[in-house]
C-alpha cells in the first residue's frame, strides 16, 4: 500500500518540474487546493441526496398534484401467463409481427390481445410520469443554482476573458473562497447522482449516463489535486448552462405546457451545440492542451486531465446525434407526435385493448 501511495503522489506526476506538494503551504496572501479538502464531498454528497428526498416530497410533488400529473395509478399489470411471461423474460420484450403471429397460433392467442399483453407488461415496469417530474425538478433547480452562483464569480474572474490566465502562474495560484465552494458543491451534487442512479428513471443511455458522471466526478476531484481550478470553474460552467434548459423542457412538458417545452428545448439545442461542441473543443481543451503547454511546458497530469476531457468530449458528439434527431422531428412533427426525451423508453399506449378486454 505504501508503494501504492508513493507512486500515486508522485510530484513529478502532479506537477511542471521542480514542484512538488511540500510546496503548497498556505500563507497570509496565498491559500491552495488541497486533496484533504475532498474528503467532505461524500458527507457533503450524502446530505445533497436526503435535501433532494425532501425537495421532492415537499415541493416537486404538491406542484406535480397541483398540474395532475400522473403518478401511474391508473396502469394495470398483465394478466398473469406463464407462457407470455417466460418469452418476455428469455426472448424478448418487443416482438416482431411475426413473432407475434407464431405466439397467437401456437397458444391460442388473439393476436390483438398477444400485442396489448406485451404494451402492459412493458409499461408495467416503466417509472410514470411524477417520477420523472420529480426527478428533473430537482436538477433544473440544482444547476440553475449552481450555475448562478458559479458564473456570478466567473464575471469578474480574469481567466474567464482571458483563458491564458487559467496558466499564468501556474500552480502557485490562489484559491478563492468562491471556486472552493463551487467545486465542492459540484463534487457533491454529481455523489449525490451516483448515490441515486440506480433509482433514478433509468434510461436507454443509461451506461452513458453513468459512464458521464463518473467521469466528470473523476474530472472535478483531479483537476482540484493538480491545482487545474481555473479551467475547472470553465468546464464546470460550460455543462451546467445547457442542463438548466433540458431539465426545464422537460419539466414544463411533464406539466403539459408543449409550446412552452418546444421554445425551451430549441433554447437547450442551441446552447448545448455553441458551448459543448464549439466552445468546449476549440477554447477550453484548445486552452488546456496548446495553451498550457506553451506557458507551463507538458507534464504526465496535464495529459491525463486532457484525456478525461476527451472522454467528455466523445460523450458530446453522442449526445448531440440524438439531440439533432429530436430537432429534426420538431421541424418535421409526425402528427400527434408531442415533444420526449429520445433518451427515455416510450410510453406506449393503449387504445386498441380498451381493459384488454380478452382474457389471456
């Protein structure tokens, strides 16, 4: 274990040459990040996700009543069929036309009633509409706070204007109270989300959700032990900006309010292609990895943050295919199709098995 640490704390890992953490001593005009500083973030992390139970108790959910939205009381399960169920569980959960055709003569089945069998037991296990209001509210409230307080300091912050400034100095860099708060609080709230994502509504890019948060949790505590606070307050600020808008449409939608939901999520696609796919790429890494090189010089740390900032990069360009998607049918609506999330599983209706009126 004792090598384990030796390697890991390595100053020539950390920092430029001639560095090392026995530097880092605080003084009367100078205070730094230091690693033990993290050490609040699970507590903290924990205490984020009980105020989030109780956020949603107490204020999400009297709004969800208030707007009627569905808490999925009026589902019914399946009825239950043995035969039905073991093809669900062992061969699939959709099936095709034709095998929907084989299960209906094999077992004596309307073929009508095989469909509306499968669309209950589907949307049987889907988490209903409430759930996922309650679960969006809290974070569009979260990062509209968080990116609030964040960008009310980044203003004034020079390395915001000037990004050689995130190097300038590097890393005898003074930690402000501010950018100490701001990571802390991020480090915590993206705990919190590891914390719930299991109960979380889980959706299709569910690994890639979790492989983001991780991610980004990695990202937040290892720029912190480098002293990379500066860029971090960028890259922080630049996620959270877009996620207010894709938390708000998709609250507004749950209430029922679609114009309002379009208008929002048009705002959300904008903003998410300017900064993640433009901003991010060509100021942030350009600055993190040209930048910083030609000022500092390249050390084995920078690398790394680079290489997670590329993970997070990748993680863009995925997400962006699906958000041009959901822009296109927004351009070219099917009729009566309204406005989701492509990341969700559908919530399939009903209409042609009025109380599955055949008996499985």
């Amino acid at each position: 274990m004792s090598s384990f640490s030796e390697w890991f704390w390595n100053d020539s890992f950390w920092f430029p040459d001639g560095v090392s953490f026995r530097d880092f001593e605080d003084s009367p005009d100078i205070t730094y990040a230091k690693p033990r500083d993290m050490l609040y973030v699970p507590v903290i992390g924990l205490a984020i996700f009980g105020f989030r139970i109780l956020f949603e108790r107490f204020i999400a959910l009297p709004i969800a009543k208030y707007h009627q939205v569905s808490d999925g009381k009026e589902r019914k399960p399946p009825k239950p069929n043995v035969k039905l169920e073991k093809f669900y569980k062992e061969i699939s959960r959709h099936p095709t036309e034709e095998q929907v055709d084989s299960i209906s003569k094999r077992f004596d089945i309307p073929r009508s009633s095989v469909r509306s069998w499968f669309r209950r037991k589907r949307n049987w296990g889907r988490p209903d509409t409430q759930t996922k209001f309650l679960e969006t509210s809290w974070r569009f409230v979260f990062y509209s706070g968080v990116f609030a307080y964040g960008f009310g300091f980044l203003w004034k912050a020079p390395w915001l204007w000037d990004h050689a400034q995130c190097w300038i100095g590097f890393p005898h860099q003074n930690l402000d109270k501010a950018t100490y708060i701001y990571y802390i609080a991020e480090a915590s709230f993206y705990t919190s989300l590891l914390l719930s994502i299991m109960k979380d509504v889980r959706r299709k890019d569910f690994f890639e959700q979790l492989i983001h948060h991780i991610a980004t949790l990695f990202l937040i505590i290892f720029s912190y032990f480098a002293n990379f606070v500066r860029v971090g307050t960028l890259v922080m600020a630049i996620h959270d900006i877009s996620d207010i808008f894709l938390e708000g449409a998709k609250c507004v939608s749950y209430l029922k309010y679609a114009k309002t939901s379009e208008i929002l999520f048009i705002i959300f696609a904008i903003t998410f292609i300017v900064t993640r796919i433009i901003i991010f790429p060509f100021w942030i890494i350009h600055t993190s990895a040209i930048k910083s090189f030609a000022i500092i010089g390249p050390f084995a740390s920078c690398y790394f943050f680079n290489a997670l900032l590329g993970v997070l990069q990748c993680l863009h360009l995925y997400w962006a295919s699906i958000i041009l998607r959901m822009a296109w049918k927004m351009l070219f609506p099917v009729s009566g199709e309204a406005l989701k999330d492509d990341r969700s599983d559908t919530e399939e209706l009903s209409a042609d098995d009025e109380d599955q009126k055949k008996d499985i």
